[in-house]
C-alpha cells in the first residue's frame, strides 16, 4: 500500500516514509491510495470479536501488507490494551467512552500506535529519531505516554505556561527519561509556529534527525478507525439504522469514521457536532470553507480555526459536497448550551460527561429528535476529571478523579522555560540534546 499526498504535488511514499515524513514535502497530508472494503463476512462476524480482534482485521485491511503480519498484531494488541465501554443510557441511546486509556483522552489510540509503529521503523538506526510536538493540552499527554522508554527515541513537548490545566501539565512534565517538556511563555500558536519553524531550519535538520507527532500523522488517524467497529459491533439490533455523533476539532476523528464506512461499516450518518469553532458547519451549509481565528471554549480541545483534515474528508468524497453531505451532518453549539447538557446528562440518564462528550451529545439529540427511527452513539473523548471545574461547575457535585490523575500531584514538574521566540528554543534544545 503506498500513500499519496492530498495536495498531490509529491511523489506516492511507502508507510514507513509517510510516518517518519508526517507531513508531504508539498505540505499536503498522506493517505492511503486506496480504502480497501472489508469482506462481508468480518462485518457479519462482528459480533463475536474481542476489540483487539477487530481492530487487527481492520488495521491489515488499511495497510494491505504494508508491514509484517506479527509485527502488525502485536503494535495493534499493544495499542488497544484498554477498554472502550459501550455504555447505553436509554433505549436507541449509547455513550463511546474512548477515555479509559493512560491520558484519559481519546488521544492515546493514536498516540499509543504512532509510537509503536515508529518505534519498529527506527529500530535498525542508529541515529536517535527526536519526536517535537507543539499542544494545547491532551496531545502532550498521549505522546508523551505513548513513546515512553521507547528506545532511539526522545520526545520534546512544546506547551503554553499557565494555558494548560494542572494535571495536564504534569502528565507532561513528570514522567522524564526520555520525555522533555519545554514550557513556553506564550499561546499554543507560539508553540505551533516553533515546531514548523524546526522543521523549516536545515542546518538543525542537517544535524539531528526530526519527526513531528502532531495530528497530521497518517499513523494517528488509523488506529482511531478500530473504535468506530468496535462500537457497532457492540449494539444488539441491527436492524435500525445508526448515527455516530464525534465531537470534532481538528477533525482527525470523524475522518477514521468516514474512513470506517468507506471500508464497508454501515454507520448511516455521522454528526460533526462542534463548539464555537464552526467553520466546518458553515461549509457543509453553503460550500464555503473560510479559515478563521480559533475562540476559545469551554470544551477547548475543539478549539481549532482551520481543521487540518478537510482535505481528508474531501479526497473521501471525491471534492463533492452533495455526497458529503448525504452522509455528514455538523450543528455549533454555545458554552450555555454544553453545560446545560452536561446537567441533562446527569439528571435524565444519571451520566457525567465531559464536555466534548456533552456537545456531541447535543448534535445526537437534535438529530433523533428529528430521525426517531434511528439509534444513536456519541463520543466521550476525554474523562470528566481531565475538565475538572467546569463539570463540577455545571453539575453542582464532585467529580471523581482517577488514582492515575490523582498521584500525578504529587510528582515534580520537570519542565525548561523558554521564550517564545525560535531561538530561544533553538538554544535551549541543543543544549538539552546533547547533555
Ligand atoms: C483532540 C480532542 C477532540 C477533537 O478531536 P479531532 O480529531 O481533532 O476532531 C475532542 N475531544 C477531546 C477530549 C480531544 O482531546
């Protein structure tokens, strides 16, 4: 299986290549060439598979081959060692929980196979492959889980002082070995415009060999497929058509569920359901994609202006929007409004969701309410705990955070400040290279 970029200005790349790249040389994304469809008698069997299982078979149709059958299983085992409970709240009515990972948020499936796949492409080399990755807040944690001890590898983390929430932060800064985090006195647009700005500096690319871990990665999209059939493996009438609601930011997600259905999962309709950042939701109504400046939310995982994957999704659809939109749906949804389903969430199916969870949850009611014939899952990407006082704030009670949460307290930040300008990074990053 080779990849192509969607900007389709560089030549097609084996995996391996599109996974250390991360990104085209033409500054598109990589996908596969071909979404192969899975045999009938997988879906028929679904059923009757552990999740592991499912997502093995689903990972070798993907990758055709590209890397050796063990190799492939044993990265897959390692990637879904976690639960994804399926959790029904009424009748035609279930919550995903993705968050029962090591960050507690959606973001370790990508991170956990990312890691392992790259960890097998580097194992012959000698050179250490260092991984910079610029967050907001959950991605730091989930790479930085993921790649720990990985041999060859070190991982520098670039995130925004005071911007990020405490146990965040030290998911970050309290695992060392070889995990760094550079703490920068900016915005998370500093961190981002630090990270491209590396990979633009030749004389520091001509000296240490680099690799970007952000979302953009081809090997962070496919692991995120398994869930979507792990989720309807998991409902018991088949019969009525399905709606899977994905609380979207940089759109990563929903693209691996479209991806799922080109691939044969019959998932009927897909909900885009978004926050304030609604520039997706306004392209699905009138064909016009507008980048804009991120607002900030309360469900601020999602807060994203320009959505990397559009062009995923588009290339899906092959650029037409009347097919795209047989199958997507998008709605925007206010603060008022999330917190206000965080409280319904509890007071009608006694369910503490988080906020992401809570907007998908929004985009899934309006359509049943509009489509009662069908049944219904929403996302929850990350664990209530993780957005601690604004959940406690909307539903009057204590949250209870895990003992994985919890003893992070205690543990010492271990971070380098650093200003926001490139040199200051540069300098900084030399020096704790080569300590
Ligand atoms: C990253 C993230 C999202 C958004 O996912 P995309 O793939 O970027 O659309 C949603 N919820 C949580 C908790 C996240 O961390």
């Amino acid at each position: 299986m080779l990849f192509y970029s969607t900007k389709k200005n560089a030549p097609k790349v084996d995996l391996k290549t599109a996974v250390l790249r991360g990104l085209a040389p033409d500054s598109g994304l990589y996908m596969p060439e071909k979404i192969h469809t899975c045999v009938s008698s997988f879906i028929d069997s679904l059923g009757d598979l552990s999740f592991q299982e499912i997502a093995y078979e689903v990972a070798s149709t993907i990758l055709q081959g590209s890397i050796d059958k063990d190799v492939l299983q044993k990265i897959v085992y390692e990637t879904v060692d976690f639960p994804a409970p399926h959790v029904r709240l009424a009748d035609n009515l279930y919550a995903l929980e993705l968050f029962h990972g090591p960050s507690l948020a959606f973001k370790d499936f990508g991170g956990r196979f990312m890691a392992r796949l790259m960890a097998h492409f580097v194992k012959d080399s000698e050179e250490t492959l260092h991984i910079l990755v610029a967050t907001s807040g959950d991605t730091g944690g989930a790479v930085a889980m993921g790649f720990l001890d990985v041999p060859g590898i070190e991982v520098t983390i670039l995130y925004p002082s005071e911007k990020v929430s405490a146990y965040q932060e030290k998911q970050m800064t309290t695992l060392g070995r070889n995990i760094r985090a550079f703490e920068v006195k900016g915005v998370f647009d500093d961190c981002q415009a630090i990270v491209k700005q590396a990979f633009q500096d030749d004389e520091l690319r001509s000296r240490i060999n680099m690799t970007s871990a952000n979302s953009i990665n081809i090997s962070r999209l496919i692991p995120q497929t398994f869930y979507y059939f792990w989720s309807y493996a998991q409902l018991k009438d088949k019969s009525k058509p399905v709606v899977m609601s994905v609380p979207s930011g940089n759109f990563g997600n929903i693209t691996a569920g479209l991806m799922a259905k080109k691939m044969g999962l019959p998932i009927d309709k897909f909900i885009a359901s978004v926050n304030a950042n609604d520039v997706f939701t306004k392209y699905l109504n009138d064909g016009n994609f507008t980048a804009k400046d991120s607002i900030a939310t309360i469900s601020n995982a999602m807060d994203v202006g320009n959505p990397s994957n559009l062009s995923r999704i588009q290339d899906i659809y092959e650029n037409s929007l009347s097919d795209l939109s047989k199958d997507v749906l998008s709605w925007s949804y206010s603060d008022e409004e999330t917190i206000n389903a965080l409280k319904d969430l509890l007071g009608k199916y006694h369910y503490v969701s988080d906020p992401h969870g809570a907007v998908a949850y929004l985009g899934l009611e309006k359509f049943i309410k509009e489509n009662p014939s069908y049944q219904g899952i929403f996302q929850i990407t990350a664990h209530p705990s993780k957005f601690l006082d604004v959940v406690q704030g909307a539903i009057e009670r204590e949250v209870e955070v895990p003992t994985r949460l919890k003893s992070l307290v205690d543990k010492d930040k271990q971070s380098t400040i650093i200003n926001s300008d490139y040199s200051s990074f540069r300098n900084a990053f030399l020096k704790a290279i080569n300590s």
